[in-house]
C-alpha cells in the first residue's frame, strides 16, 4: 500500500506545480495588461500635452503679429 500513496503525493505535488505555474502565468499576463494599458494612458497623455504646446505657440505666433504694425522682414537670397 506504500507505492500507491506515493504515485499519490507525486501526482498531487505535480498538479500542484502545474496550478502555482498557471496563477504565476495568469499574474503575468495581468501585470502585462496593466502595463499596456498605463502605456496607452501615457501615450493619450503625451498627445494632449503636445496639442496644448501646440495651441500655445498657434495663439502666440497670432497675437505676437497683430501686436506690432512692422512690414514684413523678405530675405534677399
């Protein structure tokens, strides 16, 4: 009755190695996701950051040339 219990506790330390393999992947693939999702959340992030400079330098450019009755400076090359 010994090799029965044996293959038994070999069987189940097995199938317990396979589970903690399965929750470490299933960890895994969520840290994974969160990653990409913090990734896509950056990337919107930078793009409205980028569309604010933008807009900034689009209303300074516009308000600087109205500011001042100059003619326009033409290079002579």
């Amino acid at each position: 009755m010994v090799r029965p219990r044996r293959r038994d506790d070999a069987y189940l330390q097995t199938q317990l190695l396979i589970a903690q393999k399965e929750e470490a992947r299933i960890q895994l693939q969520a840290e994974k996701y969160d990653l990409m999702a913090a990734a896509a959340d950056l990337d919107e992030i930078e793009e409205v950051n980028a569309n604010y400079i933008l807009m900034a330098r689009l209303q300074q450019a516009s308000t600087s040339g109205t500011q001042t009755d100059s003619a326009p400076v033409y290079d002579t090359d």
